[in-house]
C-alpha cells in the first residue's frame, strides 16, 4: 500500500499546524479555497483601516495570487488522492516488475508533492494579507512568493497527470482482474455444488463413487480460501485458485454423471469380450485341421512358423478369461479404473489371439491360391514395377539412376522368385512373401519420385 502525502510537521509564525487545519477542513467537505479565505471572514466587519493607492492594488493582486495558489494546492491534492486509489488497486492485483516501479514511481512523485506544499504553505503563513499596516513592498513580495508556489504546484501536477497517463495498462490489467474476482469465486462455489450434487445422485443409484467423493472432499480446504477472500490471499492467487477448483469441482460432476453410463458400459463389455472369447475357443480348435493340410501338400517352410498357434491361442484365451473374471470382481466392487484397465487387458489378449488363429486359415487360401494360378500374382508384381518405371521415365530421356537402380533390382528379384516355382516342391510362400518385398520395395521409389518432383515444383 502507498503511503498518503505527509503533511510536513511546519508550524505558522501565528502558531497554527496546516497541514491540521487541512485535515480538518476535509473531514467536514469544506474546499481548500474557501478555507483559504476563512481568516478574512473573521476579522472583523469594519475594523480593518483601508488605505487607497498603490499599497491596496498590491494588497489585491497578492490576494489573488493567493487565491489562484490554494486553488492549486487544492487540484493537486485532488489529484494525489485519486491516483493513490489507482496505485492501490494495482499493488493489490499486480506483483510485476512494471507495477512495483509504479509504486515506487509514486512514492518518489509523494516527495516532491510534499516540497511544494512546504513552499506553498510557508508562503501563505509568511504574509498576513490582512494586517491593516500592509506595505506595499510586501504586499509585492507575497504576491511573487505566492505566484511562484502557484507555478511549482502546477508543474507538479503536470508531472503527476503524465504518470497517471501512463499507468493506463497497468490500470485496465488490474481493473479487469478485479472484475473477474467476484465471478470467478462464485462459480467455483457453484461449481462445487454441483459436483456435490451430482455425487448424491449417484448414491442413490447404488453406485459408491469413493475416488470421485476423495476428489471433491480434497478441494475443501480450497473453498476455505476462496472465502477468506483476496485480502489474505491475493487477487491473481485468488483468480488462478478460483479457476482450478471450478475445473476439478466440472470434472467430478462430470465424472459422478456419467458413472450410470460407465457402469452400464462396463457390464455390455464384459459380456461382449466372454462372448468372442467363447468363439475364439471354438476357432482355436479348427487350427489343427488347416496346419495338418498345410503340412500335408506343401513344404515345411510354408508352415513351420504357425506351428505354435493352437497352443498359444489356447493359453491366450484362458488368460483372457482369468483377466475377464477379475474384470467381473472389479466392477462388482465398482472399481470403475481396475475394470476398465482389465477389460483393455482382455481384448488384447483376443485381438492377438485372433490375427494368430487367422493366420492358419489366410496361409493356406494364400497357397491355395498361388499354387492354382502363381501367374495371377506375377502379374501383379510386375505391373506394379512397370507403373512405377513409367513414372521414372515421365519428363526425362533417361531415367534417373538412383531410381532406375532399385527398380531394375526389384525386376531381378521377381525373376528369381519366379525360378524357385520350378523344381518339385515349390517354397510358394517365399514366392509370396518375395512378390510381396518387391511391391513394398516398388512404392518406396514410385514414393521418393513424388517427393522429390514435389520439392522441385
């Protein structure tokens, strides 16, 4: 907080403290410039001796230096009381290095503010406008002393509205804060409410919600904050801890809402996952018949790598079961976390046991297939190869050798993958998975090309 403008401890040659009789005079709203022509109003009605000539025009010309420098004091005292208000506010909301430097800034103004009050001050006391033996010389010299106080307030008060000027960001930032506070605590207090409700609500549905009632329970302290307000606090800790317990207080009336959803969700999953875990069981037991096909017409190296799959199928699907039970136990329990994490547990455990039991069956179609008509699938490859050689020659008389390299390699390979089909027993799935590397090996350069071209263009 800044400190107000210290009277300076001066006493007048008449005895009186003004910086007192100023205090005074605000206390009951009456204007500096009034109180300034308080002693005249007191000095008797018809006992001052007026004497005409050069003596009573000085007499009137200081009187109204007097005057106009009262009327100065009072618009720079007005100032500093209303700027102070506006340092205040920003030292209660803005700990930045800029608004410290405005504080400080201010208190450095208050010093100044406080000299030539001094000055004004010691020449109002310095000359009795009133004294009936009033020469002119010294009307003279309280008119020059009053006029140059009346000058130094103003260049004060002219230094003081070219601060204030500048504190405008700083003053919107801290306004808008200020304006944000009341609604910011207010939702957060409904926010809770609701997450309060909510929660009833499930426990009347018989769902327990303990993590959910933790969650809410460990933002008590927090609303005991919020309600001891930003003076204890602070306004931006106020705002930010306001802002956080609205978030967490929405997330478990969210949650506490959707755990009738989240339940009923639990309970179609565990029924859907024992279900195909049933009917991998069943699929399981048809690998043998296709392994032993596949060991009976083609050689070994286009079955050896599936020999495992009906024993590890088996052990997947009971492990699956194992975890679905435990998954049963939980939601039982209504640990709606555990639940979910096992029933994730249980369909990976079923997707890797699916694409395993189904890599029996897609081998032998595959063989099937390429032992009926391997044509089908050398065409294909070469098609492919010779798409992407078109493409290498398009806009060019020679093809680029770092492109042209790869895909005379790629025609080689299919060569040689076309020989192995010639002997008595033919390895057809190297032949597949052969044909296979050189189509992936293709659409790597037909993909470079592109790139490349792209940049260029």
């Amino acid at each position: 907080m800044v400190p107000r403008a210290r009277h300076l401890p001066h006493r007048s040659a008449r005895g009186r403290k003004p910086g007192v009789v100023r205090d005074v005079l605000a206390l009951v709203g009456l204007p500096l410039l009034a109180a300034v022509a308080l002693p005249a109003a007191f000095a008797g009605g018809g006992t001052r001796r007026w004497f005409g000539g050069r003596a009573e025009s000085q007499r009137a010309e200081a009187q109204a230096a007097k005057d106009d420098a009262a009327a100065a004091f009072y618009e720079l005292d007005t100032a500093q009381r209303d700027l102070r208000i506006s340092i205040e506010t920003i030292a209660a909301v803005d700990s930045s290095p800029a608004a410290r430097r405005a504080v400080a800034d201010f208190e450095a103004l208050g010093l100044r503010i406080d000299e030539v009050s001094h000055q004004y001050i010691n020449a109002v006391d310095a000359h009795d406008l009133d004294r009936d033996d009033l020469e002119a010389s010294a009307a003279s010299r309280a008119r020059t002393e009053l006029t140059a106080a009346k000058n130094e307030l103003g260049r004060v008060k002219q230094e003081l509205d070219r601060f204030a000027e500048g504190l405008g960001p700083l003053l919107g930032k801290a306004e808008t804060q200020l304006a944000r506070l009341a609604p910011a605590v207010e939702r957060a207090r409904q926010a809770l409410l609701a997450a309060a409700n909510a929660l009833d609500a499930a426990r009347e549905s018989r769902l327990k919600a303990d993590d959910l009632a933790a969650r809410l329970a460990a933002l008590g302290p927090e609303l005991t904050r919020l309600n001891q307000g930003a003076g204890a606090h602070g306004v931006p800790q106020t705002l930010e801890r306001a802002e956080r317990v609205t978030r967490e207080a929405e997330s478990v009336r969210a949650e506490a809402e959707r755990l009738p959803e989240r339940a009923a969700e639990i309970d179609h999953r565990l029924v859907s996952l024992r279900t195909r875990a049933q009917a991998l069981t069943t699929r399981t037991e048809q690998v043998e018949p296709v392994l032993s096909e596949l060991r009976r017409r083609f050689t070994a190296a286009c079955w050896q790598d599936l020999q495992q799959v009906p024993d590890q199928a088996a052990e997947s699907v009971r492990q699956a079961e194992r975890k679905l039970a435990e998954a049963r136990t939980a939601r039982d329990e209504q640990r709606w976390p555990d639940a979910t994490a096992l029933l994730s547990t249980v369909r990976a455990l079923l997707n890797a046991t699916d694409e395993a039991v189904s890599a029996a069956g897609d081998r032998l179609r595959q063989l099937n297939a390429v032992q009926k008509d391997p044509q089908q699938e050398i065409e294909r490859t070469r098609f492919a190869i010779r798409d992407a050689q078109r493409l290498a020659m398009a806009g060019r008389n020679t093809p680029d050798p770092r492109h042209a390299r790869p895909l005379d390699d790629a025609v080689a390979r299919l060569e040689r993958a076309i020989a192995t089909l010639e002997g008595r027993h033919p390895d057809y799935w190297h032949f597949l998975t052969e044909t296979e590397e050189v189509r992936q090996a293709v659409v790597h350069v037909v993909s470079r090309i592109r790139e490349e071209r792209g940049a260029g263009h």
